[in-house]
C-alpha cells in the first residue's frame, strides 16, 4: 500500500516549517505533496525545501481546489490530508492508516471539543455532526474534519462533487456514507494553529450555513424536503380549519400553502432521483 500525504497551504510556511520535518521521519517512504494555494510568502519555497512536491497555483482558488488538485497528482493508494498549519499530528496517520486496514474506505480523525477554532465553530460543528447523524443514522463525530485518510480509487470517485470553498470534508464524507462505503472515526488531538486562519466569520459563517442543506441534498433531498412539504401541508389544513371554523370559507391563502406542500414533495421527489444518477458509477 502506497501513501501520498496532501497539504493544502495558502501562506503556511511557518506551520510547514514544523509539520514537514515531523511529517517526513514519520513517513519516511510517503508521497508528500503541499498543494500552494496561491501564497505570498514562502510556503512553495519552504515546501520544496523539505522535499515535499509542490503545486503551486497563481492565485488563490479556496481549500477545496487544493484538495482536489492534490488527490489528482497523487500517485499513492492512499491518501492522507491533514493541514499545513501544525494542528494535526503526524503521529496519528500511523493510527487512521490501521483502522483503515481493518475494511473502511475512509477514516476521519475526531476532534473533541478542545480541539475547536472557538466557541461559536464548536457549536456549529456540533450541530452539523448531529444533523448528519440524523440523516445517515450513523454516530458523525466529526464533520468538518480536515485530516483524514481514504483509499484513493473510492476519493477519486467524488472529486466533481467537491466545492472549491472550505466544504470538502462535509461533502466528501456525506458522499462516502451515501455510496455504503465505509466510514470510521478516530479521536484525535489538535494543537493550537500556527499563523492567522484564512476563515472570514461572516462570509464563511453564511456558507457553512448552507452545509445544512448540502448535507441533506448530497445524502437523502427527500428527508429534507418531505418534512417542509409535511409542514406547509399542516399549515394549510390548520388555516383551512380556522377560516373555515369563524367564516365559513376556504381562502387563497389556504390553496397557496397546500400547492406549495405539493410542489416542494415533488421537487423532493425529483431531487431524489437525480441524486441517484449523481451517485452511480460509470461502467
């Protein structure tokens, strides 16, 4: 079994300066490549300086693009993301690579609540694991995790579903469970970033907003959308009641809600039947 080890970077050369050399002596014989996400200082330099293969784009195109460029380039059966900026450990690839072995296509290192960019991320990505437990029926520790293992042939799979933004672990993951590939996770420790974080809170924080639909659009539209077709439904039969009760009529507003319930339980319906096709592999 072969290893490529894939780093997005955008302006990381001080954490690359503490995770290549750490990351080297534990993966002696792995495929390490730092994908260059269009930095301004010496990340490309710095990466290549430990002899880690470098791809380096001419301007910034997000976390994803890296990841999917990396995955792309990568030669190994194996790969393995982790970030760039010395959170992540290598001495838990060894651990995740195990598991792996034991029959998973994919294994998600687990981040408990220390391990949280703040207060307000640790809420989010409580809710979001919780949300993705209910849709899958499996126990998501970790949505949004960024290292992780996986057998390149199943990744690979998914690279045209991929976002180019900050999304990649939700949607490949949801896409992995989606497929009945199996998932496992693993806790992990997680050390204090080096560097300033590339996630604006406002513009990034309505993105993540949208992981909630993407969530259940990428694994089952219709436990998303039945519920608000159930819900317009309930709302027009209880004004149909009310008016019908104190005036004796059925209203516009009435026939609106029970359309909408039906419109939206067939766009559901539809939705449904597209991620199917989306998710059937080529001959």
């Amino acid at each position: 079994m072969t290893i490529s080890v894939i780093l997005p970077a955008k302006n990381e050369a001080e954490g690359l300066r503490r995770t290549l050399p750490a990351l080297r002596e534990r993966m002696p014989h792995a495929e390490i490549i730092v994908v260059d996400d269009g930095s301004t200082d010496a990340t490309a330099e710095v990466a290549a300086s430990f002899g880690a293969k470098v791809l380096s784009s001419p301007y910034s195109m997000g976390n994803g693009a890296a990841i999917k460029r990396g995955a792309r380039a990568a030669a190994g059966d194996v790969l393995v993301f982790m970030d760039a900026d010395g959170q992540h450990d290598p001495a838990c690839i060894a651990p995740l690579l195990e598991t792996l072995e034991q029959g998973y296509d994919m294994v998600v290192g687990a981040r408990d609540w220390a391990g949280q960019a703040g207060v307000h991320r640790g809420a989010a990505n409580a809710f979001y694991n919780w949300l993705a437990s209910r849709m899958t029926g499996f126990d998501v520790k970790d949505l949004t995790s960024g290292f992780r293992a996986v057998r390149a042939e199943r990744f690979r799979e998914f690279i045209h579903l991929l976002p180019n933004g900050f999304s990649y672990p939700t949607t490949s993951t949801m896409a992995f469970f989606r497929s009945a590939y199996p998932v496992a996770y693993m806790p992990i420790p997680v050390a204090k970033r080096l560097g300033k974080s590339h996630i604006r809170p406002i513009r990034d924080g309505i993105r993540f907003l949208l992981i909630i639909f993407k969530i259940a659009t990428l694994y089952s539209p219709l436990k998303l959308f039945a519920p608000t077709a159930i819900t317009f439904f309930t709302i027009g039969l209880g004004y149909y009641g009310y008016t019908f009760t104190t005036q004796g009529r059925f209203t516009n507003m009435s026939a609106l809600l029970f359309s909408a319930s039906v419109i939206v339980f067939l766009i559901g319906l539809i939705s449904e039947q597209i991620t199917s096709l989306t998710y059937k592999r080529d001959a």
